[in-house]
C-alpha cells in the first residue's frame, strides 16, 4: 500500500522510456502520488499527454509555464517527494549528476532533494561498459543513491548484452520496498490516545489542563511510518494529523474517549495511552453560563470512568497496553504502582519538575518502566525522538519477548 507516498520519476531521453507508463499504472494502482519530470530530449521518447494521463496530474519539464509564466520550484519539488526514480537515466544526465551540473528542472530537483534517489541506468552496451559512466556510477553511489542494475538483454542498436532497463514490475517492487519497510510494526494495529480531555461546567467553561496532544501524535506517526495501521482517539488539540495509515477519532470529553477505546481496544495488538485525561467532571453541567454574581458557591465533581484501567482487565496474553505517568512527587513510585495496579507492560513516567518536559513543549524526558522490573533511562529529547525510543524499547523489550 503506496497511499499517500510521493514518488517523482524523471524521465531522460532514452528509447526505455516507453516503459515508464507501465509503472506508473502500478504505482498509481497502489495509491501512489507521482509527479513526473522529463528532460528536454525526454519528450523525442514518450510523450507528456501520456504521462500526465497516467499520473493524473501535469508533466513538468521547465523552470516556467511559457502560457501564464508560473514558476515551477525545484526546491518545493525536492522537499515534496518521498523517493525520486531516475528512469530510464540517460549516460548524458547521469554524467551531470556524477558533476553536480544543474540546467535543467530534473537536475536541480535532485540536487535539492532530502529523500532517497534511485537511478536505472539505459543505454547500449559500449556506453554502459565505458570506464566513465562506471565511474559516474561510483560517484553517485559514493551520494548515497541507489542503483538499480540494468539487466542484459536485447537492445536498440541490435546489440545483445548489459544495459537493457530493468522491468517496470521489478522497480516497481523496489520502490515499494524502500517506502514500505519490512517492519515488525507493520502488521499490527495500534490503538493511541492522545491530548486531553474537556469536561464542561456550562457552555463556556470546563476543566480541562495543558496537554497538547503532540506526544501521542508523535507516537501514531511513528508507528505509521514504520507500516502499522493506527487508531488515534484524539482530544482537543490544535494539531492536525494527516497520515493514510493514521485514522483519527476526535472526542472532546472522558467518557467519549471511554467508549471509543473500548469499542476499538479488542482487535488491536497494543494500545499506547498517552491522553491526559481528566480524573474528575462536574457532577451537573449548566445549561447557561455561571454568572460570577450568582449564589453558585461549589462544584460538585465527580470520578471520571478510568480508561487505562478498564483495558488492563480486559487485555489478553496477545495484547500489549502501554500507559503513561506524569508526576509531581515521589515519580518513581507512583509510577511503578500504577504498572501493577492497571495491568501495563510498560509505563512512560515523566516528571513536571524537569525543565523542557511535560504539557506544552516540542521536548521531553522520561524513563521507561517494564513490568520485568527494568528501567531505562533517556535524557531530554524532541518529542519525536521520545517517539522512537519508545517504538524502539517496544519492539527490542516486549514484541521480540514474545516472539510477535
């Protein structure tokens, strides 16, 4: 499943280039979003009718639109895709792209790309076998990019040997390898709650606390990117969540966070509940707003439906629950007991008292409590960092204990 990947072919002007529409409908077949670049002498080989058709969206070639003047840039393209393909790759713009040469709208989409390049060399025999085109091979490996091997076979001068393009359902597979890594995660579904919950006083007021939402949503994407399907059960929070792996059920209160995570708990594998949800509600909610001047003197609260612990009764051998502490006193021990108490195979615990952790920081430090009795330790990081460490202790520490 290629959903919501962006894939940039660039096409160069090889006789191979017929093949390229053949693997457009494949990528396209599989969700994929792919925007193609041509060469000049791209367009003597395959036509951008054809492409554009296939890709549903316009073929580019040039710096400007000649009709209106729009300007394409290269650096939003190369910050836009998830993997470029070179292919068919000419000796020609290999040759320029082993020298760094950048005068043409592919050259410089390359050269300001942050993501993974792949280039399938196509040309004749002699050319492929050529000290310099090995050379240029070598230099752009020594970048980083990867080759995808010509095979032998018949060419177009008649010759028969190496440098015939690899089959469009070959690339096909590798690019889909590359975008789609072979991950212990990616056949598990994951539920994760995240940002907090708002319980309403009357219309305008509520109780509520800082929690942004951005560690679980830190969380659900890192799980995203390494395959897995997630459920996220998100409260009030200004961050948008977009990922085709990412499913995002918006909630405002705790009981609607309960009633979501129980319907959807039972066919996950894990469940990592990283909402800061409120312990308590009021017991009646105003129909109108509470005037400072009326004869209201108290609010009466109520216990809110614990979520964590209702799912720790419920989980199975099979299922892993993951839930998390943040303290202000005795952190170690009131973490370790609410692992025993909720039935966790693991706890986050961090503390309001270190500085750059906790509600409203793109940072955060914590420790890792394992039911084993382990405890790790990590210095203060990106929330995104957090995210994979905790991906990471899971994976090494539970998952591979179990032999999931």
């Amino acid at each position: 499943m290629l959903k919501g990947k962006k894939i940039i072919i660039g096409i160069t002007g090889s006789i191979a280039a017929y093949k390229i529409p053949f693997l457009i409908r494949l990528l396209k077949k599989e969700g994929a979003e792919v925007q193609v670049l041509l060469t000049p002498m791209a367009k003597d080989f395959v036509t951008p009718l054809t492409l554009s058709t296939l890709c549903e969206r316009p073929v580019l070639s040039s710096f400007f639109q000649k009709d209106d003047g729009n300007w394409f840039s290269h650096v939003d393209l190369g910050l836009w895709a998830d993997l470029i393909l070179l292919a068919p790759l000419s000796a020609n713009t290999l040759a320029k792209m082993a020298g760094g040469i950048a005068d043409n709208l592919l050259l410089t989409t390359i050269l300001s790309a942050r993501c993974p390049v792949y280039f399938a060399p196509a040309m004749d025999l002699d050319m492929y076998k050529h000290p310099a085109t090995n050379k240029n091979i070598s230099k752009l490996q020594s970048f980083g990019y990867h080759l995808i091997e010509p095979t032998k076979g018949e060419l177009a001068s008649g010759l028969h040997g190496f440098g015939r393009l690899e089959e469009p359902e070959e690339i096909f597979e590798i690019v889909k390898k590359e975008l789609i890594p072979n991950s212990i995660f990616s056949s598990k579904k994951v539920l994760i709650t995240a940002g907090p919950t708002y319980e309403a006083i009357d219309p305008v007021r509520f109780i509520g606390n800082h929690s942004s939402g951005r560690m679980g949503i830190e969380i659900a994407l890192a799980f995203a990117q390494k395959g897995a399907q997630v459920e996220l059960v998100l409260g009030p929070s200004a961050i948008e969540v977009e990922h085709p792996l990412i499913k995002v059920s918006k909630v405002t209160t705790a009981s609607e966070m309960y009633a979501h995570c129980i319907s959807i708990f039972p066919n996950c594998n894990m469940a990592i509940m990283t909402a800061a949800v409120a312990d308590f509600s009021p017991l009646k909610t105003a129909a109108e707003k509470i005037k400072k001047d009326s004869s209201l003197k108290e609010i009466k609260l109520r216990p809110t439906k614990d979520i964590l612990a209702k799912l720790g009764k419920i989980k199975t051998a099979n299922q892993l629950l993951i839930g998390f502490a943040l303290e202000t006193e005795n952190e170690l021990a009131n973490a370790s007991k609410k692992l025993d108490a909720k039935n966790l195979d693991l706890i986050v615990l961090n503390s309001l008292k270190e500085k750059g952790a906790g509600f409203g920081h793109k940072t955060n430090k914590v420790s890792l409590l394992l039911k084993s009795g382990q405890k790790i330790d990590f210095p203060l990081k990106s929330k995104k960092e957090v995210a994979q460490d905790i991906l990471t202790t899971i994976e090494q520490n539970l998952l591979t204990n179990q032999g999931n």
